[in-house]
C-alpha cells in the first residue's frame, strides 16, 4: 500500500554517516515530534536528481525551516559512503540531512520502490517527496514517471 497523506510513517531504519562513521537512524528518531519535509530521488549522481532535486533542497533550505520545518533529508537507495559523497560533492553541511535506505527497504515500506532494472540499476525509490508532522504524512507528492514537478523544493515550499 502507498503511503498517503493522514498516515502514519511506517517504522523503519535508515543510515547516515557522522564524523565517526555510518550510524542508523531510526524513523522514529526522524520523525517523533518533528515537521519534516522527506524527499526521495532514484539515485545518487544521476541527471535529474544531480542537478536539480538535491541543488533545490539546499538552496531553499533555509526558507523551508522558515516555515515551521525541522528537518530536511534526501533518502535514496543508495549505500551510505556514496550518500554522503553525494551530500559533499553538492554542499549540503547542513542543510539537508543524507539518508541511505541502502536494500530498498524503506521505499518498500512506503510503497514507493521503483523496478529501475530497465535501467541497470535495480529496485529503486520513486522520485517523491512528503511532508510529515510528528510521525504522520500530512502531504504526499509522487512523481509520475520520468517528471519532475511536484518533488521539488519549489513546489514543497508552496505547500507549507
């Protein structure tokens, strides 16, 4: 089932890394008591997510905590190291927090995974975004296939 607005978050665990090294992060400890804008991209470095997605968050990063947001992060099934290779090389400090759901596994709980297998590049998050307020998704924003509209920072920012 896919994750709609008025529902609660599945629980989950995600990593990130730390200046001592990859450390989990439960959802709980993401979400519990916290307005957060999540977005999802297919994949570290790849085009659209590369130059647009990601470069959106940390530009408008600080006007989304201006409007009550408490945290900001980009998940993608991809292993932590090339999650935070990715945060650096596109200078999100901090900004946007990195989240690597390394096997998939909290796309599928969402029901947000994507068969990038056409593409090499196995099972994948769709491209989306949520807003979530203490555990609960009170926005849902889903990509139609091979878009970019209404998971931008731009449009997330619009709806806060």
């Amino acid at each position: 089932m896919t994750i709609k607005a008025g529902d609660k978050l599945p629980s989950g665990t995600l990593k990130t890394m730390t200046k001592d090294g990859p450390r989990d992060i439960t959802t709980e400890e993401l979400f519990k008591g916290k307005t957060v804008v999540l977005f999802s991209v297919p994949g570290a470095f790849t085009p659209t997510c590369d130059a647009k997605h990601l470069p959106g968050y940390v530009q408008h990063a600080d006007e989304i905590r201006a409007k009550g947001v408490d945290t900001v992060a980009c998940m993608a099934v991809n292993d932590v190291f090339v999650m935070n290779a990715w945060g650096k090389s596109s200078g999100t400090g901090d900004k946007v927090l990195m989240l690597a759901d390394g096997n998939g596994d909290y796309s599928k709980a969402l029901g947000l995974e994507m068969d990038g297998r056409g593409f090499g590049m196995g099972l994948r998050g769709q491209r989306f975004a949520l807003i979530a307020k203490d555990g609960v998704a009170t926005h849902v924003f889903v990509e139609a296939p091979r878009e970019f509209k209404v998971s931008a920072a731009e449009y997330v920012l619009g709806q806060l």
